[in-house]
C-alpha cells in the first residue's frame, strides 16, 4: 500500500490503531509472512534475523547459555536455611553482644533491645561433598547437594525490600536502570525466534508476608524497550492481550499491517526515533508468541516421570510448575528466566514459615535441576538462588528482622564448582567475615561465566559509560570456578 504525497505524517498510530480494532498479534502478521518467504528461499536468512548482541565475538570463552534465577522474594533467613551457627544456639535468649551490632544499619529492630535468637531447625551434611543444609531442605539435600555451590559471605548495600530487590537485579539502589535480563539481551542477543529472551514467573506462597514485586525488577531501563523482560502468568492466559480479535480473516489483518507498516515507515523518516523500530519487533513477537505460548504451556506431552519428579502437572500457578515452564523455556532457547517466589518475608512465626516457604519450593527446585542435569542442560545453564538480603541473628518476636551485612546465596551448573562451599559469616551469623562477596561480585562471576568482561561491558547513558556492576570495585569470584 502507498500514500499520496499529501498523506499526514503526523497521524497517531495509536489512534490509526484504536480506529480499526484490532489487536497488537494482528500487527506482525505482514512482516512474519515476508520473513517467512525469505527463510524459505534462503535458509539461513532467519537466524541471520536474529539479534545477535552487541558482545561480537565474546570477550571470554563462555562456560554458560543462559541463566535460571530463583529469587526468594522477601528476605530468605540463612540462619534457618544454609548456614548453620552453633553459638547463636548456645545464645538463645541472650543479649546481643553490643560489639556485634554497635553502629549497625538495623531496620525494624533500631532502638529496641537486641536478644539473640537461636537456628529454628536442625542442620545436617549432605551428599558426598557434606553440604551443610537445614533438614528443611530433603529434596534438595538428598538429589542436589554435590551439584550446590554454596556462597554464605554475601552482603548487600539496601536494608529494605524494594531498593534491595532493584540492588540485586539492576546493581543500583537507584530506579530506572536496567535490569540483568535485559543487559544480557543486550549483550548476547537471543537464542529464539519466537519467544522473549528475557522472561519472568511469579509465585505465590501461603506463609509470611506476601512480598510485593513490581515490574521495574525486569525493565529495561535506559537500554532500548526491546530488552525488557515479559512477565508469563503461570494460570489463565500466560501472555494478556496477545490473541488475534474474533473474525478477523488473515487477509483483513494483512491489509491493516501493511496500512500500519507504511505509517511506521513515514514516521521513521521523519523521526529517526529508534522506538518505532523497537514497536515493530515487538509486534512481530507479539504475533510468533501467539503459536509458541500456548504450545510452551502445555505440559501434557511430558513423561508422566518428568511430571511425577516436579510434583505437578503444571498450570496451577505454583513455584514447581514455574520450574518445569523454566526449563521448557530454556529448551527454546530464553536467555534470562527468572522465578520470583514471594513467600520468604518472616517477622513473626519464622520456625513454621521458614519450614512451610522451603515445603513450597524444595521439590521444584530439586527437580529442576536433576531435570536439567539429566537432559545434559546443567552444564551450559547457571541456576541462582537466593533473596535480595537476609534475616538477623536477633530476635524480632518469634520472627527476624531485615539484614544486610551477611547472608547466603547458592549457583548450580553452568561452570560453578559442584558440592563446594565458600565464605562465611562471624559464629553469630551477623557479618560476612571470611571471603565477602557483594552483589556486584555476583554479576561480574555470573557474566564472566557467560563470556563477557564486566568491565567492558558498557552503554552510554547521559554521557557516562554505565555498566551492570557500577563504578566500585568489583571482581570476578574464581574460587568458585569449577
């Protein structure tokens, strides 16, 4: 379709758009079936498409694909979980040693008198590397435990959720930076065609307060809108408003993409606005999606083992059954997957809700990874799991407080060194003491593993060169190399 000279450039796509009514999959229908003829006259045309990043070739030998982040939303205690402290136990009840805490950021408990609270559950070793787990943890203490490379000397910067969770996935407390997902889009590209690479579960648990999660955890922030993560509901629709409208034939939608290409054309010459070709992308995934979502959700055609080792037979909204559409998405190639779980935030009751938040995700955990491990996926995968800090050795009722200054996070596969443990914190379980390690240590360990040098990695953003791990010193963590 062409225009007439005397067309208006300055027509409002929305309104164009919102005349004709229909929907956002219809808009990529035209540049899916060129795309298709040219992949059929040329084979190698389609990959050739694809985004290959801005990392050409990679600045390291790469040891990982992609990775699978389990975040415990909320404040995971590692006292309860992974790092067992005997003293705090033979403490119980007592003051805490001022010399512990004197000049300390503290967040609800500021003020108040400071009484050590004991571990709530017994610890054990596991496998034949002896990881030390709470008993908390069966299913992944048993199947698991030599593949866990078990980091307890992390601290973090942020004493309150929201600014610890933008910490954790962007390296700034400051809002409106990227976030790890869509900086490796950036940088890598994508492995598919017809899914995000960036994409996002949530769960919800039935213990503690439910921690709330905001989509600028995964937006892109000042890197272009194509790298933003997609959020997938695990019940219901997956994906709202990506379905094509009712009778619409394929030759309507084909006369309104051609309508809108030639509008989005006019306003790239006369605009230079890298957006608009970000909204085209877009549109043409929107309408890939509208095939791949609904076969990526069903789960029917997996072996009745697969699903008896999730515990689940997915579409229930569950954290297993975002582990088993987890590795459904890494099958198809999604570089960044992340699992929010938000059921770990426990000031009151942390005995009972520690136990019931490790019940909920136990299994899916352990049954991601041996899943992984089984299909040959753990080796080029990097599992992450923790919370955006952790929980002090003091009492808050029956309950613990937020804490920054020391907690544990864990990696499997994708070069991490199976069954190893690494740092620790003071015998009280406050401070990172032995080999700390801070939140921009992670990324640079986790982008070394992917193949890319931190520190030249960057984007140019109001004048700066900004990158994932800031301007302090950061560096790669080696030891825990495999």
């Amino acid at each position: 379709m062409t225009f007439p000279s005397s067309f208006p450039n300055g027509i409002a796509r929305r309104s164009f758009l919102k005349g004709t009514g229909f929907g956002l999959g219809s808009m990529a229908l035209s540049a899916l079936l060129a795309k298709n003829q040219r992949a059929s006259q040329d084979p190698g045309k389609q990959s050739q498409m694809r985004f290959c990043g801005v990392i050409k070739p990679r600045h390291i030998t790469p040891r990982a694909k992609r990775v699978i982040w389990l975040y415990m939303a909320g404040g995971m205690t590692h006292l309860d979980t992974f790092d067992h402290k005997p003293k705090l136990a033979e403490l119980n009840g007592k003051p805490m040693p001022e010399s512990v805490t004197k000049g300390q950021q503290i967040a609800q408990l500021q003020g108040q008198p400071l009484h050590c609270f004991g571990p709530q559950h017994a610890f054990r070793q596991w496998g034949k590397s002896g990881q030390s787990i709470a008993e908390i943890w069966p299913h992944l203490g048993t199947m698991c435990a030599d593949d866990l490379c078990i980091v307890r000397s992390l601290h973090t910067d942020a004493i309150n959720h929201d600014p610890a969770h933008t910490f954790m996935n962007t390296g700034t407390m400051n809002a409106g930076r990227p976030a790890m997902g869509s900086w490796l889009q950036y940088g890598l590209g994508s492995e598919c065609d017809n899914l995000p690479g960036f994409v996002v579960l949530v769960s919800t648990g039935n213990f503690g307060q439910k921690q709330p999660i905001a989509a600028r955890q995964w937006h892109s922030g000042f890197l272009p809108g194509q790298y933003q993560g997609v959020e997938f509901r695990s019940t219901g629709a997956p994906v709202l408003y990506v379905g094509n409208p009712n009778g619409v034939s394929t030759a309507q939608q084909h006369d309104v993409v051609s309508a809108v290409r030639s509008l989005n054309e006019l306003a790239d010459q006369r605009l230079a606005d890298p957006e608009i070709q970000t909204r085209v992308r877009q549109y043409e995934l929107a309408f890939r999606m509208q095939t791949s979502v609904p076969d990526l959700m069903d789960v029917s055609g997996e072996p009745s083992h697969v699903l008896d080792l999730y515990g689940t037979k997915g579409g229930d909204g569950s954290f297993a059954a975002n582990c088993l559409l987890a590795r459904r998405l890494a099958e198809r190639g999604v570089r960044f997957i992340q699992l929010y779980h938000r059921d770990w935030d426990h000031h009151g009751a942390v005995k009972e809700h520690s136990a019931g938040s490790a019940k909920e995700v136990d299994r899916g955990v352990a049954a991601l990874i041996t899943d992984l491990k089984q299909r040959g996926m753990l080796d080029d995968t990097i599992v992450v799991f923790g919370s955006e800090f952790g929980r002090t050795p003091m009492a808050q009722g029956d309950g613990r407080d937020h804490h920054l200054a020391g907690f544990t996070m864990w990696f499997a596969g994708g070069g991490f060194k199976p069954g190893f443990s690494y740092g620790a914190t003071d015998e009280l379980g406050y401070h990172a003491v032995e080999n700390p390690c801070s939140v921009h240590d992670v990324h640079a360990t986790l982008l070394h593993l992917l193949g890319i040098d931190h520190q030249r990695f960057t984007y140019k953003y109001q004048g700066l060169d900004s990158k994932l791990t800031g301007v302090e010193e950061s560096v790669v963590v080696r030891e825990l190399l495999a």
